[in-house]
C-alpha cells in the first residue's frame, strides 16, 4: 500500500486539474447550462434520456450518480416542465421508467448542439498534435480512473429481450460513430432474426458480454454458404466498455466455438473505417483476402473479406 508522501504529488494534481477543469467547464457554460435554463443534472439527464426510448429511474439513478432524493426533485421539475414523462415498468410496476415528451427531445437535441459547438470552439484552435494528444490523454485518464474489474466481465449466450439489443446497439452506436443510416439496422435485424429463427445450435452460437448485470458487447458465429466455413457477424463493443479486450475476449471465443463445432475456416466482412475491430482481427489471425468499393448504409466504404484457417 502506498503511504501519503508517495501519494501526496499524484493527489495534488488531480486537485489542481479538478480547480481547471471546473473553470473550463464554467467558461463553457455561459448563461446556465449552454444557454438554456437547466441545471447540470437536468442536462445529464435530458441527455440520457435521449439515447434511447425510455429509462428504468433506478438506472438512470446510476447513470448520471445522483441521490434518489435529488433525483426525483430534478426528474419531477422536468416533468412539470413537460420534457419527461414516468410510468410503471410493464414488468415490475413498484420500479419506474422515465422517457423524453417531444419537447423534451427537442430540448436535448438543442443542448447537444450548443455542448458540441462550444467543446468544437474549444479544441478548433488546437494543432492536429495537439488534438492528438488531448485525445490520448483524456482517454488514458478515463481508463485508469474507470477500469472495470475485468473479472466481473462475464460471456453468456443470449437472453430473452438480448436480440433486441442487439439490434438497437449497433443501429445507434453505429449511426452516431460513422453516420450509418437504417439501411445497416434493416441488415442487422434480418441477421438477428434468421438467427433466432432458424439456428443450429451445435453449429452456430452468439454472445453477449455482460458487465454488473448489464450487456456491453456481442458476438455471433453463424453458418456460411461453405459446409466448411462458418462466419463471425455483429461484433460490437460499447463505446463506454472498450479498451478492457472486451472485444478479443467475444473474437477468441467465437474463434473456439468454430473449431470445436468442425469447420475448416472462419470468415467475415467488415469496412476499413472499423480500425479497432480490424485490429482485433489480426490479432487474432485473420488475413485480409479482398477489398471492395461500396455504397452501403448511406456512405461510400471499401469492404472487406478476411479469412482465418481453423
């Protein structure tokens, strides 16, 4: 265990980085959050909420680390303001769900706007080296301060409602990270659905990574057109959980299965803007065998094939 002189420089500057950080923070945020009469937990929670349909409360509770009490003040200001609106969960109706009215939406997606444009001010003025930097540096600090235990990182095959998040997840994260349209939601729902549908379960299996109880990853090994050939879809890992070899983890496992169930190679497709989940791939051993132009799920993109022999 480190004693307080060891620590006392490392302490120190977090304090002195907080004091910055919290001036920054103040400098960006002109007249009330970005212009806009909600307060910082407001915001939060206004943008939570608008990253999906609904929120279980004790969630979002979670999410944004706000005191129950607090909360429920915050969350019945917004009601009364007509941005959200709380129900019983179908399910369990002791627990509450919260969701965006339409002004509501139109609330954060304007707040979102003003956050972007005035973090775009900010780092505008910045080098690309600088920019660089400022990136690797932010992620580091997230990833030491927010390390998961990597061995309450579970793999589990799919549960009921899992599918569907499947689906949702890949849709929204790759909508908001590369600009992909419905066209890729309508592809992943009809690999889900076949899936679900139709599956050998001795030749074909999908995973979903789970951390405190919540999925944060999938994988799935599916038959080829090959009798010999099987083929590694959907690959996903959320933003919020990468770094932790999440992704190696579901690829090595998909990898394992292939084997064990006979098939001579494993295959995939993917784009070239997908650096980290390319990367993963060669770890693992696949080789790129082709490459293609496409215009696919609204933007111009070069496919490619990459093929591990079992």
């Amino acid at each position: 265990m480190s004693d307080a002189a060891s620590l006392a420089p490392t302490i120190e500057a977090v304090r002195a980085f907080n004091r910055f950080y919290t001036s920054l923070i103040g400098a960006l945020d002109y007249e009330g959050r970005l212009g806009t009469p909600y307060s910082l937990t407001e915001a939060r929670v206004l943008y939570e909420l608008n990253q999906t349909a609904e929120l279980p409360v004790p969630r979002l509770r979670h999410t944004v680390r706000a005191e129950a009490a607090h909360l429920s003040r915050v969350l019945t200001r917004l009601e009364k303001a007509g941005l959200i609106m709380r129900a019983p969960l179908a399910a369990d109706r002791r627990v509450q769900v919260a969701r965006l009215t339409d002004t509501g939406r139109a609330a954060a997606v304007l707040l979102e706007e003003r956050s972007q444009q005035a973090v775009t001010d900010l780092v505008g003025r910045l080098g690309d080296g600088q920019r660089y930097r400022l990136g690797e540096a932010l992620r580091t600090v997230t990833d030491i301060l927010t390390h998961p235990r990597l061995g309450a990182i579970a793999l589990r095959r799919p549960a009921p409602g899992d599918l569907g998040w499947v689906i949702q997840r890949n849709a929204a994260v790759y909508a908001r990270e590369f600009g992909w349209n419905e066209e890729y939601e309508a592809l992943v729902a009809r690999i889900v659905a076949d899936f679900a549908a139709k599956h050998d379960p001795e030749r074909e299996a999908a995973w979903i990574a789970q951390f405190e109880g919540e999925p944060v990853g999938c994988v799935f090994c599916v038959r080829d057109s090959a009798p010999d050939t099987a083929r590694l879809r959907l690959l996903l890992v959320e933003p919020s959980a990468r770094g932790y070899g999440i992704g190696d983890r579901l690829v090595c496992e998909c990898v394992e299965f292939a084997r064990k169930a006979g098939y001579r190679e494993l295959v995939l497709w993917t784009n070239d803007v997908l650096v980290a989940a390319r990367t993963i791939y060669q770890r693992v051993g696949f080789e790129l065998v082709a490459e293609k132009p496409h215009h696919s799920f609204g933007q111009d993109l070069v496919g490619q094939d990459w093929r591990l022999v079992l």
